[in-house]
C-alpha cells in the first residue's frame, strides 16, 4: 500500500492521503516515518481515525514517551495513551494549558531525551482560526545569509 503524499510547501510540510483502514496495513506506519524524515510535518487531512487507529499507529511508528508525565487527567483518552488537549470551558487546567500555549511552545522539552514527533488529532476544528504554525530549524539556519551564520557557528 502506498501512501499519496503532497508536498505543503518546498522546506516544510505534506499532506499524506490514506484509508484510515489502511494505516496500520504492513510497511504504512514505516512509510509514514519516511515521509516524516523527508517532510518534518504530515497532515493527515479529514482522515477521521479513531483514537483506537491513532494510539496502534503511534505504537507501530516506535516508541512512546509515557503520558504520565504530563497527563494525569484520568479521562479516556489518557487511559489509551492519548493527550486530550482541549478548550473546556468546565475543565480549568485544560485552559491554563491551551492559553498559556497559544503564541508559541516546543513539544517534549521536559523529556530528557525529546521525542521523534508530535502526533496531533483534531476532534474537533475551530469554526475559525485554528493555526498550527511549524518550525523547521535547519531550514531557517540554510536560510540566514552566510556572515550571520558565521557570526553563530559555534554557540
């Protein structure tokens, strides 16, 4: 089974099509690592996983860290890997969290050893807005005219 995947951009970002059935059919999820490697960000768009496909499919991409650390929520999603990360209004740590993420973070800097990728699933899009802006680091180096990286190299 081959994925279709759509470059977003020349430096960053593609869409990848595939059955949700399909995800974790023999040699997907390696498939999936190597357009990760290729394209630092995937977007799987209205696939519609279930969190049961999503949380095999991570497993079947490697290793997770353990959600413990961060997530101690109880809820279900946690209970099957899974970090809901909502704008609950009745859930009070869940809008600390969002708002205080809003303008910009990195994800896994409290893991002594950061993971391989983020895995987000949308549940639910915004009726507006709903950005998610990346960051592809050596890109931006390759980016900067060669006196500026001189003046860098080495910190």
């Amino acid at each position: 089974m081959s994925l279709q995947v759509e470059p977003i951009s020349p430096e960053i970002g593609a869409r990848v099509f595939v059955d949700p059935d399909k995800l974790l059919d023999p040699g997907v999820p390696q498939q999936l690592l190597a357009a990760l490697e290729h394209y630092s960000v995937l977007v799987l768009p209205e696939n519609g996983m279930s969190d049961a496909t999503f949380a095999a499919m991570t497993q079947a991409m490697g290793p997770a860290h353990d959600l413990g650390v961060t997530a101690e929520s109880g809820t279900q999603s946690t209970a099957k890997g899974l970090y809901r990360v909502a704008l609950d209004k009745t859930d009070q740590m869940q809008l600390d969290f969002v708002r205080g993420n809003d303008f910009w973070h990195m994800d896994g800097t409290i893991y002594e050893t950061p993971g391989k990728a983020t895995l987000l699933k949308c549940e639910v899009p915004p009726a507006s807005g709903g950005d998610t802006g990346f960051a592809k680091l050596d890109a931006a180096w390759r980016a900067l005219p060669e006196a500026r990286r001189a003046e860098l190299e080495g910190l």
